[in-house]
C-alpha cells in the first residue's frame, strides 16, 4: 500500500508465476481486495505471455480503496486479497492473503514513529519461538497464545523478532490483535561478501 489516507488508500500487487509447460501460456493474474463485510473495494488486473519452463512477475495496482478502515493496534481492521490465476480462460489456481491497511514513519526529525500519521510510543520486546522442552516444535496455538499473552499480559504493542523469519500463525495472530511486528532476516552479528550479502537482500 504505497499510498495510504483516511479518504484512500491504493495497492501494490506483485505476483510470480511460473510456467512449467513445454508451451507458452497467456497468463491473466486477478487480484480483489474484500472488507470484513465480503464487498470487493478493489480490483487490479494483468495479463503477460509466459515462455515454456519460464518465470515472470507480474507488477500492478489495483484499484482505489475509498474510506479504507485503517490498521492500528487499537483497532486491527483486516481486509483479505484473493490472486486468482486464469491459464487462457481457465482458472488454474488461487491464494488468499490478509491485508492491514496502514502508514509507517519513523520520522528523521524527532526520532518518534507515526502509524497512520499519528505518533504511538512502541513498547516492545524479543521473541525467539522456543520453548522449553519442545524447543521450536510449538503447534500453531501455542504460536497464537504467545501473541496473546504478549498484548493483553504484558501489554506490549510492538515485537521484534529475533533473528530469523518466525511462525506465519503468530504473524497472522499478531495482525489479528493489533500487536506490531519487526521481522528479522535470517542472520546476526555478521555482514558476508558480496554473494553473502545479495543474499540477504533477497531475504528482506
């Protein structure tokens, strides 16, 4: 969501597709944004012809979002993108994400951090996702528990997550309950060579 007010808000889709067939493919990409009430508030579409055993991805906005309900952790408004695929007049796949409208500025000046132009004093901390005698073979409730406790216990509203990419059912549960999120690349203490670090560019 490269452009995010109170009256609008307009989405960036970026979606890969790859074409394992041994024949080109005109491949149409749709995306729909759905509020909470199950009413599509926007559309982006794009089609491309995709070589035999080729890649490509696919860049394009959607529609605007008029009066977006905006995510805070006060009020954690989720809408949810469905990318459907059509090989020719085919659909031949679909995914389903959610998606939290918002702004973030961590703003040069004062030093503080806005969310949706307004300023909100993050208190945080570390998560690593072990536990004890289970280590990291935790099941997705305990993943969600976590997230919980961490908001309405400890009354945090900001978590980093250390060091690696952690479990997508806290992130989901964390989007849910309004608690924000810093995730971290693979990797700590440590800047490699080039390969090393092109690499790492990658994983942000």
């Amino acid at each position: 969501t490269p452009s995010v007010s109170t009256g609008s808000a307009t989405a960036n889709a970026r979606t890969n597709i790859r074409n394992d067939s041994s024949t080109s493919r005109s491949v149409t990409v749709i995306t729909n944004i759905v509020d909470a009430t199950n009413n599509v508030v926007a559309t982006g579409t794009a089609t491309q012809t995709i070589g035999p055993n080729s890649a490509f991805g696919f860049n394009y906005n959607t529609t605007t979002v008029t009066n977006p309900n905006l995510w805070s952790p006060d009020t954690p408004y989720l809408y949810t993108v469905y990318t459907q695929v059509k090989d020719g007049a085919n659909f031949v796949d679909e995914h389903k994400v959610r998606l939290g409208i918002r702004s973030i500025l961590f703003n040069a000046t004062d030093g503080k951090f806005y969310l949706n132009g307004q300023w909100i004093k993050l208190r945080g901390l570390d998560r690593h996702e072990s536990y004890p005698y289970i280590g990291r073979a935790a099941p997705n409730r305990l993943q969600a528990k976590d997230a919980d406790m961490l908001k309405y216990e400890l009354g945090v509203n900001m978590m980093r997550m250390s060091h690696y990419p952690q479990d997508p059912e806290f992130l989901e549960r964390a989007d849910e309950i309004g608690l924000l999120v810093l995730e971290e690349i693979p990797g700590w203490q440590h800047i490699g060579n080039l390969s090393w670090q092109d690499i790492s560019v990658e994983n942000v």
